[in-house]
C-alpha cells in the first residue's frame, strides 16, 4: 500500500515541486493519504530558496504547513491544495504555519516569476 500512495504523491505533486520550487521557492514533503480521494495529512517545508518569495515572506524550513490558503492540514483534498498552489505571478498564497516551537503564524508568499 505504500508503494501505491507514493505513486500518487508523486503522480499529484510532479508538478507542483516545480511550481513551487521556481515561482515560490520552497521544497517540501508531502504525505497523502486515500487512494480515490487522498487527502494531505502533512506538509513539511524541507527547503527554502535564497532571496526567493518564501524567503521574504519568512518561511523556514522545518516549519509545517498546516492550513494551506484557507485548507486545513491534515484533511486538505490533495487535489485542492495542488489548484491552490497554482498561483500566477503577482498572486498571494497565504500559508499557516507551525513553527519548531509549536508557535503558529500566517506567513504571505507573494508569488514572483
């Protein structure tokens, strides 16, 4: 069953690894759960890009994410979530974030090009 839901995750956020990584500048893990209708059960911001848009907005890595432009993680449809990354140049994509220590805040990616 693993290897199935890693297949999805990949299959589901491909795409969104690159959108992230060029517009928005971060790396993260992703954990999914469900098959038909999978959902994200964590968030986890593994990287962050030099003078990128999450680096300017104070994003860290380690930090999780957990509510992700108003969808609250875990529970987040995996293919919401994707559609809410997608978000043009010049857009916002606000994050809730979880800092190392259990402190939360709402961090504003301006999304750049």
């Amino acid at each position: 069953m693993n290897s199935i839901r890693k297949i999805i995750l990949i299959s589901l956020f491909l795409p969104f690894a690159a959108l992230a990584e060029g517009k928005i500048g971060i790396v993260a893990g992703v954990s999914v759960d469900g098959f038909f209708s999978p959902e994200i059960t964590e968030f986890k911001i593994d990287n962050v890009q030099s003078g990128s848009p999450a680096e300017k907005a104070g994003i860290k890595a380690g930090q999780l994410v957990i509510e992700l432009d108003g969808c609250k993680i875990p529970g987040c449809p995996a293919d919401k979530a994707k559609k809410l990354m997608a978000k043009e140049t010049g857009e916002i994509l606000p994050l809730l974030v979880k800092n190392l220590d259990g402190s939360e805040v709402l961090l504003k990616i301006h999304v750049g090009e």
